[in-house]
C-alpha cells in the first residue's frame, strides 16, 4: 500500500470518528464492517475507498472534512476551512470537547510523523502535512484557552 493509500484511508478513519461510528452509520447507510473496510489498511481491503457520496454526508455531519482535507493535500492543493465550523452538539464550545479535539489533533499529527518518518526522510510534502496538523492542534489550544479564561473570569 503507497504512502498516499495509507492516508487517505487514516483520513477516513478520522472523519468516521469525529462523527461516531453509530452515527457514520445512519448518515451513510452502511455497516460498522463496511466503515471498518473503507479504513483498514489489510491488503484484502486496500483497493476499498468510501463513496464520494458517504464522505459528503460524513463531512456535512463532521467537525472538519478530513477527506477533502487530505484529497487537496495529496493534490498539492490547500483548502481553507472555516474555523468556526463545528458540530451541531452544544457542549462543542466545552473544555472537555476541546480535550477531545486536542487528542484527535495530536494523534493525526503523530500519524503523520510516523509515517513521514518511516523512510527515515521527511520529504517537503510530508513536512507541509506536519505542518497544517501543527496548525489546527495550535487551533484548537487557542480555542481552548479562551474557554478557560472565560471560566476563570
């Protein structure tokens, strides 16, 4: 499986979590073993990618579209995403949604080092991946920051 493979389907992976998988499941239509499939980097499943038409309604329902994301990254391409997009879920706003966001943020940017640094060379394009995932986990601490300081006035 190609490095571009491989995250493509971390990037699926991602997009089902931050919806849920019970959720991902309504909203597409499909099982959690289908899900399952679209992600897993088996060789069994390695030709199996989502339908444009499930990663449509999962990124509609996500908090950030982690497959067009990677899609315009392999592409050389950049997306600008508006930062105030979040889930319908009114806690979001919470420290302990910021938590959350912040682990989903350092596990991507550690997935990504993992994999630029297997071949033990980061090449320009796998640094500028590192980078835009520095970026959005440096997002999400501003975000929680400023929660906290609204707590403590």
């Amino acid at each position: 499986m190609t490095k571009m493979n491989r995250y493509l389907k971390k990037h699926t992976e991602a997009l089902v979590k931050d919806v849920g998988v019970e959720a991902a499941c309504k909203l597409t239509g499909r099982s959690k073993a289908t899900l399952g499939r679209y992600y897993s980097e088996s060789d069994e499943h390695a030709d199996r990618y989502m339908p444009l038409d499930a990663v449509a309604a999962l990124e509609a329902a996500a908090s950030f579209p982690h497959v067009t994301q990677a899609l315009a990254e392999i592409n050389g391409n950049g997306l600008e995403v508006d930062s105030g997009r979040k889930s319908n879920d009114k806690s979001a706003s919470s420290v302990n949604s910021n938590v959350v966001a912040l682990a989903q943020r350092f596990a991507m940017l550690m997935s990504e080092y993992n994999q630029s640094i297997s071949d033990g060379i980061i090449t320009v394009t796998e640094a500028k991946r590192m980078l835009s995932e520095t970026l959005e986990l440096q997002k999400v601490l501003v975000e929680m920051k400023l929660h906290l300081e609204d707590e403590t006035i």
